[in-house]
C-alpha cells in the first residue's frame, strides 16, 4: 500500500473520489516512478509522493513526483504544452538544447520573442537555479506604435524588481512561477486577469533541457531566481561565468530587473 502518496483535495476534484481511493489504496498507484520534477527514481511505498495532475484543453495527464520536488496540485497547461509533457515523460521527446546559450525561438514577421538562457548564479556561497530572459526585438507597450523599449518599465509594473547589485537573492513576485516538468523547461506562469488561474508569459516551443546541477539546485532552493533585460544587453554566453559578468554589466547600466519564482503551484510569498 503506497502509505506516502498525497491527493490533493484539488487534484481528488479533478480526477473523482473513486480513482483517488484506487491510488491510495495502491490500485492504481505505480510501484515506482520517475519524478515529474527532477527525474529521479521514486518509491511510493517509501517515499513521500505527490500526484501532480497537468491539465489541458483537451487532455489530463496524472504524474507523480517526489513531495520534496513539488506539491500535489493541478497544473493548467495549453494542450501543445501538455503533449510536449507528456513525450518527455515517456521519453518520447528530443532534447532541447539547454544550459548557458540557449537561442532564442525566433517566428516569421519578425515579431519579437522572449529567448531564455538557464544557469547557476553564486550568491552568499550558494547556487541559484536562474532564467536570464532577453526578447529579440524591443518590446512596445500594448496599444503603442512607437520605437520605444519597455520591457523592463512592463515588468517593474508587474512586480519586478530593478537590479543594482547581483549579489543580493531577488524578492519572491506572488502569483508567478515556473514550470518544471518531467525535468525539463516548460513554462514561465503569471496571474491570469481578474484573479483568474495562471497563464503562460513564456511557454517553450518545446521542452527545454537543463543541467542536473541546476535541478539539483532548484529541487534545494524550490525557487528559481528570474532575470529580465532589454534586447542586446545579455547576448549568448557560451559559459556560466560570463553570462554573469553580463549580468553585472547590465545591472551598472540600470538594463535588468528581477525576482524570484517558486515552482508551479508552490505557495508564494
């Protein structure tokens, strides 16, 4: 009997009284699995696991994960996104490219997009698992045909804060947080409007790898350290260590902002 599986009230709505009686009692709970977080091996027999349940439009997916990695929870997600889940829980899906350098998802018309470049960031003696975000082209207000940038003024409306100094941990931003499936990049999710559920601010065309250190790292901290600048301050680096001196460089030139996010469906501050 999986004694240490947890059903979230939330996820027992979702999935009906019945099945959820069917997992706790072991019926239809797994003898083992892969954490849908950090993608090690898991023991529900021995080890405190949640049921994390990702929906879509269309489909449901039930996973499970270790409850030191993540909660259980329901997980709204489009249904591209569910399907990229659900190849990289079975194994199915192709490594994205992941870690410093990540390109950014370039589209026709030039529109510009959100690139998203992972790394370890060394604050106080300890890494942080971070996302340094940099779109290919200005970003306009909504409604304005100006040349103008603001990128950051948007995001400082949103709760970000402006970065004087990188050795110092981001504030948590409530209602925001990212999402970390099957142990890869998924989504970047922020508050819907008029207190709806959380929509996506940057969802990956697919499923973005990222090293096991920074697993390691996000599964210690349950938070991911966000990093946000205008176009051309941050550029590709190659190495962890110069896409902190970038870091820096823009935060002297008052071009970065930043805030901390939990793991999708940890409780924020």
């Amino acid at each position: 009997m999986p004694r240490m599986l947890d059903v979230s009230d939330e996820v027992r709505a979702e999935i009906g009284d019945e099945e959820a009686d069917r997992l706790l009692v072991g019926e239809d709970a797994p003898r083992s699995y892969d954490c849908t977080s950090c993608r090690t091996p898991g023991d529900p027999e021995n080890d405190r696991t949640s049921t994390v349940l990702f929906v879509g439009e269309e489909t449901a997916v039930l996973a499970f994960a270790h409850a030191t990695c993540i909660p259980s929870q329901v997980v709204s997600v489009s249904e591209e996104q569910l399907q990229g889940a659900v190849r990289s829980i079975t194994g199915d899906s192709p490594a994205a490219a992941g870690g410093p350098g990540v390109p950014p998802q370039n589209v026709q018309g030039g529109q510009a997009v959100l690139g998203i470049t992972s790394g370890l960031i060394l604050i106080g003696g300890e890494l942080h698992p971070a996302l340094v975000v940099e779109p290919t082209a200005p970003i306009a207000r909504p409604g304005s045909d100006g040349p103008g940038d603001d990128f950051l003024p948007l995001l400082i409306e949103q709760g970000f804060i402006p970065v004087t100094d990188t050795a110092e941990v981001p504030g948590l931003l409530g209602g925001w947080s990212v999402l970390l499936a099957a142990g890869q990049l998924h989504a970047v999710l922020q508050p819907g409007a008029e207190g709806g559920g959380q929509v996506a601010w940057w969802q990956a065309h697919q499923a973005l790898s990222v090293t096991d250190g920074w697993r390691a790292a996000v599964n210690k901290t349950q938070r991911v350290l966000i990093y946000a600048a205008p176009v051309g301050s941050i550029g590709q680096q190659p190495r962890e260590d110069l896409l902190r001196d970038a870091l820096d460089k823009a935060a002297a030139a008052g071009k970065l902002v930043a805030a901390a996010m939990p793991l999708a469906g940890t409780p924020g501050a």
